[in-house]
C-alpha cells in the first residue's frame, strides 16, 4: 500500500484557483450607501487605480461595532453619537479614518468579506467615469440599479475630549 503521510488524505484533490487570485488582494468596483466606491484589502493597489499619492491614507470601511473595536478605540464621550450617526466617518485618536456600514446591501458585502480600505472610484481629484474606472479593477460588484454618484459621508474628527466637523 501507499505510504499516508499523517493529517493528510491522499484522495483529496486541491481546489483549483485561477493564479491571478492566490496571492493578492483583489480590487472591488461597488456601489456603497453614499458613492460608487472602490475596495481593497491592498492600499498601495487603491493608490495605484486612483493615481494618487501613496502616503495620503484611507478610510476603513466596517460593518459593524464589534469589527470597529479591533482597529480603534471609541472615547465614552462619542459611543451614542456614533451608534446614531448615518453615513458618517470617524478619525479617531490614533488617527484612523474608520466607518461602519449599517443596514444597507453594501453593509451585507461587508459582513461577508469583513474590512476593506475604501475610496470613492475616481481619478484623483475628478468625478466618477466607469469607462475609466472599469479596466482597473479586478471585480465588478452590481446589481440592476447600476451605479450612481451621491454625496460622500460626514466627516468628524475625535478626541477624547471634543469633537470637530471636517465635512
């Protein structure tokens, strides 16, 4: 008989995975609840599709409160107001850009593949064009109402003892 090698069935065969998704972090072209957006676990690659500045960080899209906590602390003052606050991104103290996706399809994409960096789809600095942005990504998430440009989320920066607007 063949030699077994312990934890290791010699009837199973690995899966097959095309070579363009075994070793990296694939771009996502979403509509999220305020913008098309784009995702990825890669920052650099997001700095590559946009063609913009490598050191400008992004914003950390979660969907929900207990994934918030494993990135930033949330100052006791805030709990209440971020629970409640729609459409919404938060800089915390340690200066992360972080927003939780609440009862909305992309909140559903989320919860699936958990945290993403996250960025409007846009040339830097431009409005959004699919047939620019298109050839970029990696995969194309849609559903029959297309995509659309809304307004971007609120913007607010936190300390631990006050709280300031940006946007």
């Amino acid at each position: 008989m063949g030699e077994r090698r312990r934890g290791m069935d010699n009837d199973v065969k690995p899966t097959h995975y095309p070579p363009s998704t075994i070793h990296y972090n694939p771009s996502f072209l979403v509509q999220s609840d305020t913008t098309v957006g784009l995702l990825s676990k890669d920052a650099k690659r997001l700095s590559a599709i946009k063609e913009r500045d490598v050191n400008k960080p992004f914003l950390i899209s979660v969907s929900s409160f207990k994934e918030l906590k494993e990135f930033a602390r949330v100052p006791k003052k805030y709990k209440k107001f971020i629970r409640r606050k729609k459409r919404a991104t938060f800089i915390y103290p340690n200066t992360l850009a972080i927003r939780v996706v609440k009862d909305n399809p992309h909140s559903h994409f989320l919860k699936r593949f958990g945290w993403f960096y996250s960025t409007s789809a846009n040339k830097s600095g431009e409005s959004f064009d699919f047939d620019y942005i298109k050839d970029k990504v990696d995969i194309i998430v849609s559903d029959s109402s297309g995509f659309s440009q809304r307004s971007s989320s609120s913007l607010f920066r936190l300390s631990r003892v006050k709280k300031r607007r940006i946007r």
